[in-house]
C-alpha cells in the first residue's frame, strides 16, 4: 500500500481554506490503495497529528516520520496548501531536491503563475485567447496616478500581484477610489495589478492530466451577487450563483476546451488546475483572468462541483491524479 502525505496547512490568510480542502481530499483518498498520514505545516512547525495530544515533528532532510520507532518515507505528496509555500514553487523545490513525487505543477511553473502579470505575458499569443489590458505597479518604485488614470479605461479592478481567494482585490469604479484600492492591495503584496474591466460573463474550469491525457471538466458559470466574486463570496454559501456546468453554447464550450488545454501545456502544468475567465457580452472572446494550480477542493468549491458534473467520484478523480504523479 503507498504512503501518501497530505500535507495542509501554509503561512498565509488561506491556510483557513487549505485545512478544509485537506478535509476533503483526505475522506475521499480510496484506503484500500493508500495510507494517508496528514501533515500540518505552520510558519514554525510541520507535524503530523495522529490525536489532539501529540505531534509528531517531520524530519526535513528527507520529508519522513517517526511513529513508535517506526521510520515511514512517503511514496507521494498531495500538496494541498493554498498560498504559500504550497503554490508559489518552494515546497516544490524542496520535494525535488529530496526527490519525492508531488500532485502539483513543478517549482518553476508554480511560482510564475503566483504571478499574474508574468502569467498573462505568458499565455498571450494562444489562439483565440485575449487578455485585459493591464499596469503592474512595484512598491518600491512609486506610482503616477494621473498615468495609471491616462491608460486604462474605468471601471478597473486592482488586486495583489501574487495571492489568491480575491484577498486585497477591488473594483475602481471612479477615479477618486483608486488611492484607497491601491493601499489595500499594498497590504497584501509589493506588487500590484490594475486591469481593466471585460463586461461578460465569468467562469472558472478545471483542467487535469490523468492517464498521461489532459482533460477538462464542466466549467462553472459565477454570478456574484457582491460586485465582484471575492473573498466572502467564494466562501460564503448562498453569496454568489453558481451554475455547474456553465451556460455556453457547444461552440463556446469547445473553444473554451481547446483555449484551456492550450493554457495548460503552455505553462507546463501538471495535476489539476483551475483558469479563470470571461467571455465577452459583445464579442463572445475569451478573456484570460488567472490559472490557480491549487484549486480549492472545500465542499462548495468549484472543483469537486465540476468533477460531479463530470460524472466521475472524487475518489476516482483523487487516485487518477496520484497516480500520474507516481507514474
């Protein structure tokens, strides 16, 4: 039977969300193929838990554990920490250096899709795929308004540069709240995004390599009922519609598929990812907004709506992607 590490936990606001979706990942690994051991990681610690009383501290120098004497090496990662350093390369790194196979895209590809402005430079130029127009701000070198206000068209929205579940973000919608918006990301991160808004309908896809083949899950169609689809929206029951699968025509659906899987090799991604997008009210054009390489697996995120949707188990899902990482 192989030993699968559930590792959960991070260092960042989204480690709330990590620890439910490790919930979630955890109850549905098949026990008939796998031993799971979970393992929390903190800013200081990284243990597992076998009760509330104990903890058993992992050895880093080859990612192993002790348990009554017992000495247990793992066969593979689940790496289900949103944020960092689950998704922005560094657990990646360290698990190829100690040579241990892990669900998630490698070092390099996490860490430039952490961030959104090389990302986007990136996937331009795939067929039939548009990006916003967009500034990227750096702290350390200051910011002119009056440019930031001369190049882009209002309403615009400004988010963190690296991060996600929305934490930081707003929309501008006149110039006099540009200021206010650009502190609150600041907090969140040293670089910034302001990109212009695409008036369309918003979606978010599952894409995932199992059995050495990509696929694409059932999109999720998003309907915020709060301005935008933030923090309090993605994780608040009943605070946006969400229609799995999405309304689109089967043309849509097929370029849509096609654009997605495109986005994927490009990027080099392996595991299961998650791309945001719009298409456009006028035009139809598909809008790239961002690639989350750790998509949320809580019970109301949209990956195990889509896989539902799909027709296949979550068990089933799970063991496909473990076992293209331990090929």
């Amino acid at each position: 039977m192989k030993k699968i590490a559930l590792l959960t936990g991070g260092t960042t606001g989204e480690w709330v969300v990590s620890v439910k979706s490790a919930v979630t990942i955890g109850q549905n690994l098949d026990p008939e193929k796998y031993e799971v051991y979970k393992i929390m990681l903190t800013a200081s610690d990284w243990f597992y838990e076998p009760s509330d009383s104990m903890k058993i501290p992992v050895d880093k120098n080859d990612f192993s554990l002790t348990v009554n004497g017992r000495k247990i090496k793992f066969d593979a990662v689940f790496i289900a920490i949103h944020g960092s350093p689950g998704e922005d390369g560094k657990l990646q790194g360290y698990f190829d250096m100690i040579g241990l196979p892990y669900t998630t895209c490698n070092a390099l590809t996490s860490a430039i899709t952490m961030n959104k402005a090389y990302t986007k430079a990136i996937v331009n130029g795939i067929e039939n795929l548009h990006v916003a127009k967009s500034i990227q701000l750096i702290k350390q070198l200051g910011y002119d308004r009056d440019s930031i206000t001369a190049e882009l068209k209002l309403p615009y929205f400004v988010k963190p540069n690296s991060g996600g579940s929305s934490i930081g973000m707003s929309k501008v919608k006149h110039a006099a709240e540009l200021e206010a918006a650009l502190e609150k990301a600041f907090n969140e991160d040293d670089e910034l995004l302001i990109e212009e808004f695409v008036e369309g309908r918003e979606f978010s896809i599952g894409v995932f390599k199992a059995n050495g083949e990509i696929k694409v899950l059932p999109a999720t169609e998003v309907i915020p009922s709060n301005e935008f689809f933030d923090f309090e929206a993605k994780y608040t029951p009943g605070a946006a519609e969400e229609i799995t699968p999405g309304r689109m025509s089967d043309e849509e659906r097929a370029r849509v598929a096609e654009i997605v899987t495109a986005v994927y090799k490009k990027l080099n991604c392996n595991g299961v990812v998650r791309i945001d997008y719009f298409l456009e009210h006028q035009t139809g054009n598909f809008y790239f907004i961002e690639i989350n390489t750790i998509p949320g697996q809580t019970i109301t995120s949209f990956i195990p709506q889509q896989v539902a949707a799909y027709g296949m188990e979550l068990k089933e899902f799970y063991t496909g992607i473990l076992e293209e990482t331990m090929k």
